[in-house]
C-alpha cells in the first residue's frame, strides 16, 4: 500500500507509513516471548530499516533520481543480507540461503 501512495502521491501516504512501522514493532513484540528482549530489538531495529529503505528506494525511483536510487538499492540489500543472518543466527529451521533466495 505505501508503494502505491508515494508513487500515486496519494494523500494517505503519512498514514500508511506509520501503520507499516508499526509493523516491526508489532512482530518484535512475539520475538520477545520466545527470544528475549535483546533480540527483539535487533529485529525490530533491521526489519524497521528494511521497510525504511524501501521507501526511500520507491521516492528515488519516482524522483527519477537513479544515482540515489542505486544507492539506497545496495542499502537496501545490505540490510536484507544482515536480516537474513541474523534470523538463521537465532533459529537454526531458518536457513541464511533460504532466507536470501
């Protein structure tokens, strides 16, 4: 939905932001039952940068600003790799290259 409000410039855009980001917090909140706090707020910190980029990636594009755009790509797959590890890191099931596929 954020995709479509930055590139539609729609006026909900704020709103939907904020719900989106709410998101990692949200999920850090069932990681913190099972995996304790410390970890919770690593997740909730790369997942946060995940969806963060994401955006940033969509208002470059749309910006036509393509020098950002590859920039804020590689950032943005960066964090996807560092996410990936951390995950296999605390859960043996979840495999770092299953994770990346």
């Amino acid at each position: 939905m954020l995709i479509i409000s930055i590139a539609e410039e729609l006026r909900d855009e704020e709103f939907v932001t904020n719900r989106l980001l709410r998101n990692p917090s949200d999920m850090a909140a069932v990681f913190k039952r099972y995996y304790g706090d410390k970890i919770a707020t690593q997740f909730n910190s790369l997942m946060r940068e995940h969806l963060v980029l994401a955006a940033q990636l969509v208002k470059a594009a749309k910006a036509g600003n393509s020098q950002a755009a590859a920039e804020i790509e590689k950032k943005w797959y960066a964090n996807a790799d560092e996410l990936a590890a951390f995950l296999s890191s605390i859960n043996p099931y979840w495999s770092k290259s299953a994770l990346t596929k």
